[in-house]
C-alpha cells in the first residue's frame, strides 16, 4: 500500500477545512473524512486491490428535497415517482459528481493522490454494487450508521441524503462512526413492498444480503416500471426513504 501524503497537523486541519468550505460551495451538505484501513478487505473484494493505494475517503453528501420525496407515497402515481427518480439520478448526481470533480483537483493541486467515485455508479450487475461503498466511506467518516433499510441514515436528515466519495493518500484528520440509531424501530421493514428488508441491524462482519435483499428489491421496482411505463434507468420506490423518522417531517 502506498503511504499517505503527510504533513503537519496544522497544515492538515487547514487543508480539511479548505476542502470542506469548497464542498460547502458546490452544494454539499455533509462532509467528513473517513479512515479506510479497517475496511481494507471489504474494499480490495468490492472494487480490487488497487483501492488500497487510498487510505483516506472524503465523503460528500447532499440533502434530498423533502418536498420532491413525499409525495412518492403514492406508489401508483408515474408523475412524483418519475420526477423523484430524474430530481436524483439526473440533478442531485450531477451536483455531487461536480464536487467530488472540484475536491479530487485540489487534493491533487496539493500533491496527493486523489480519485473519485461517482454517485450510483453501478459496475456489477451481478452483486448489484459500483467499485466503493459510498455508504462506507460515510459511515467510518461518522456522518451517520447503516440502517436496517442499508441506508445510510445521518441524524440531522435521515436517509434523505445522496453522497459521493473521492479515495485520497492524503494524511487528513478523520472523523469517528456513530452509534446505530434504529434501535428496535422497524418502519421500514414493514413498509417495504418488496419484502427486502429483513430488520436484521447493520453488522460489519456480515454480506448485505444478511439484512438486504438488493435483487428482491430490484424485481420489484423493475415490475413497478413495467406496469407504469417507464422505461427510465435507475430504481423506483424510495418508500424506505420516505418512512425513516429520522427524514419524516411532521
């Protein structure tokens, strides 16, 4: 594995806060850095060895737009379930994508290694994942846990929240992973149509499909699709989404 880019720890605080204010100024709300070497061969079987040349991931994040998110209760309405899928796959992507394009140019501006994933980039369609977790980067950079929905569930808004995540070998200050906030709450497991949801809480040392079934959930949205028309990439649901109390507005 290389070695991080190092400095003193002034220099490194004063980058992580040049880095953050230039997130701030694309569009994001939520950044933290996250230490990667606890999740070294979760990472090296996701998206290959090579990823280990970066021990550091900034996680950036963006707030959903409640107003675009309730009405997809509604799961026979094509209008708010067609809008929802555009307003993130087409307009909350593209943004966090142009910040992580802006961090990965400064980071390298600074000498280091920097290399960005983009949002909901998928790349195998057999194990239904992209190259790196974003919700793993996020989770370790303690900008919130993974929820019995897989979400990634931040205090301040729930599962309402889209990320991207730039990998650096820059030696920054990280942040800590937060308690597990679900506790025996199980809404989303009982609102999915699907059946998807198993309720069982996030453990590190178990696959996805312990607590998720993606391809269970997949089915569903592609027959939803069908039914309605649309003929639209990208998933179609969002009900865990909408559901968290940590995202319900009242």
């Amino acid at each position: 594995m290389d070695t991080p880019q190092s400095s003193s720890g002034t220099d490194r605080m004063g980058l992580v806060e040049r880095l953050h204010e230039l997130a701030l100024s694309e569009g994001i709300t939520h950044f933290g850095v996250a230490d990667l070497g606890p999740a070294g061969d979760f990472i090296a079987a996701q998206g290959g060895r090579r990823l280990l040349g970066f021990p550091r991931a900034i996680s950036l994040g963006a707030d959903l737009s409640d107003a675009m998110v309730e009405p997809i209760e509604d799961q026979d309405d094509r209008g708010p379930l067609l809008t929802y899928r555009y307003y993130i796959y087409e307009m909350v992507n593209r943004l966090l994508n142009q910040a992580a394009t802006r961090v990965t140019a400064a980071l390298q501006a600074e000498g280091a290694k920097a290399y960005a994933i983009p949002a909901s980039h998928s790349l195998d369609t057999d194990r239904l994942c992209g190259l790196f977790s974003h919700k793993l980067a996020a989770r370790l950079a303690g900008l919130g846990w993974i929820g019995k929905n897989c979400l990634l569930i931040t205090p301040e808004h729930g599962p309402r929240v889209r990320f991207a995540t730039v990998l650096t070998d820059a030696d920054l200050p990280t942040g800590q992973p937060l308690p597990d906030g679900c506790g025996t709450c199980e809404i989303c497991v009982k609102t999915c149509l699907s059946g998807a949801i198993v309720g069982r809480a996030f453990d590190q040392a178990e696959p996805r499909e312990a607590r998720f079934l993606a391809k269970t959930c997949e089915a569903r949205s592609k027959k939803r699709k069908e039914a309605l028309g649309i003929t639209d990439p990208g998933s179609l649901c969002g009900l865990c989404v909408l559901v968290c109390p940590y995202g319900s507005r009242p």
